[in-house]
C-alpha cells in the first residue's frame, strides 16, 4: 500500500505524462497550424512540471520563461507572418513515405525503450539536492563549466545577429539576371520572385 | 521526500515516445513551421532524459541540469534563426510547403 504523498506523486506523474504525449501528437497531427501552435505550449508548460518533479525548480522556471514565453511567442508571431492558405496537393510516394517513417519510428521507439528497461540502473543513486540545486548550478557555472557558459553567450550574440540580418527586408542584393540592385519585398510590389520554379508538375 | 516512487524508466519511456513523436513529425511534415515545432519537441525529450538522469544518478553533482540550461540556451538561438530562415524563404519562394524546396535537390 502506497503512502499518501507516493501515491500524489504517480497521479501527478500519470497525468503529466498523458499530457507530454497527447499534446505532443496533437502538434504533430492537428491539420490547423494555431492549434498545434498552442498545444506546443501546453506541451511545454506539461514538460516543466515534470522538471519540477525531478527536483529542479530552476529548470522549471527557465522552461517556462524561455519555451513558452519566448519560443512559442516567436512560432506563433512566424504563423502570423507566413500565414497564407494554400493547398497542400498530394504527390506521388506520400502514403509509402507515412508508412516507411511509421515503422522506422516505431523501431526507434523500440530501440529506446529496450535500452531504458533492460539497462541495470544504478539507482538509488545519491540522494537529490532538492533546493540547493540553484546554489550547485551556479557553483558548476562559474567553475569547471565557464567556458561553456562564456561561449553560449557568445552564441546567443551570433543568433541574435544573424536572426536580424536574415529577416530584415532592405538588405541590398542585386538581381541575378539584370545585375542591378533590387530589394526583397517581393511579395509585397508583386515582382515575379527570383527563385520560382518555370513550371510545375 | 526524493521521487522514489516514480520509476526512472518511466521518465525514459516519456522521453523515448516524445523524441519519436518529433521525428515522425520532423519527416512528415508539410508546413515549415511544424518542422521547426518537430525539432522543438525532439529537443525537450532530450531535456527529460537529461534531467531524469541527473535526479536519478547524479544528485549531487547536478551536470545533467547544466547540461539541460545549455540545450535550451541552444534551442532559443535555433529558433530565432530557423525561424528568420523561414521568413526569408517564404518571401523568395512564396511558400511553405516543404515539397516546393527543392532547389538543391538532384
């Protein structure tokens, strides 16, 4: 017989879990990107009370603040600047693709989960920090992971740039078949694009 | 209390489904922006193998929460540039279907 709080712990665990993997499907195979959009949200938010049951509160918290509130933020502004009704038309393989990914997947799957039950864990392991984790982060931040934490700034500058350079519009480029310098609106002054295919299937 | 009662191959299984679930996503995905949420997804199951393992085996010695902070640092700058690379292909190609990027193909 389970004690109350073991027991709090499967239930929360159970519907967490079946909240990851239901949602997680549903961004995979809701045909309405939006949904999908927000059900990743839900996803994360699902992924973060995990962190918090593995006993790290400041994982959690920088779960929420980036994913939803960054990444889910950034996939829902892209859904609104891309957002265009088109018809995604069938072409020939579709289903023999499905198929093929489906098994390779379930054999992935497989995989994984043989190698998760049949490994000897050595648990238990020592016993988890609980609250002082955030005082042990910061201690590996600043001593033998400083490097790492130096350069992902340095990461994060070049992410920053290079998103800007890339998605901003009047950048000067010259048109390949006239040479003479045209901008990227393309859309917008209904300019024949530069790349479209001449004909199509 | 520490999560005893919760096995760890529970939290492996959760993190196994997710991770097949994104690259079943990632492959048959039509639209640009369920690619990139593919990846996102494939990156978190990543994240709770991480963390389970540093709560499970490594209590003290947290590195599989350090580990963790780097992969999300480095999932938010592969989003801010996927998702500029996909704003800068819909205005040149005017689409999003991924079957219509094939320029480099054969």
């Amino acid at each position: 017989m389970p004690s109350l709080a073991e027991l709090t712990q499967l239930i929360v665990f159970a519907l967490l879990a079946t909240g990851v993997v239901v949602g997680s499907l549903g961004v995979v195979l809701l045909p309405n990107v939006v949904y999908a959009a927000f059900l990743l949200g839900g996803v994360f938010l699902s992924v973060a009370g995990l962190y918090l049951m593995l006993n790290a509160s400041f994982i959690a918290a920088a779960q929420v603040l980036v994913y939803v509130g960054a990444v889910n933020v950034l996939i829902l502004f892209a859904i609104m600047l891309v957002n265009k009704k088109e018809a995604m038309n069938a072409y020939p393989g579709m289903a023999l693709r499905r198929l093929l990914s489906s098994g390779v997947c379930a054999g992935l799957l497989w995989l994984l989960l043989r190698v998760a039950f049949t490994t000897p864990w050595a648990t238990p392991g020592p016993e988890p920090l609980g609250d002082g984790a955030v005082i042990r982060l910061g201690e590996h931040f600043f001593t033998d992971y400083l490097l790492p934490f130096e350069l992902a700034s340095v990461l994060l500058l070049m992410a920053m740039i290079g998103a800007i350079v890339l998605a901003r519009r009047d950048v000067l480029t010259t048109d390949v078949g006239s040479g003479e310098a045209v901008d990227q609106a393309l859309i917008e002054k209904a300019r024949t694009p530069l790349l479209l295919e001449k004909t199509r299937p | 209390m520490t999560s005893i009662s919760v096995p760890l191959e529970a939290y492996l299984s959760v993190g196994a489904l997710l991770f097949c679930i994104g690259v079943w996503g990632l492959i048959n995905s039509r639209n640009a922006v369920r690619v990139l949420m593919s990846i996102e997804l494939m990156l978190n199951a990543v994240n709770i193998n991480l963390m389970s393992f540093s709560s499970y085996l490594d209590g003290q010695e947290i590195r599989g929460q350090v580990y963790a902070i780097f992969v999300i640092t480095v999932a938010a700058a592969e989003a801010a540039v996927g998702l500029a690379i996909l704003l800068s292909l819909y205005r040149n190609r005017d689409t999003v279907d991924m079957e219509r990027f094939n320029l480099l193909r054969w």
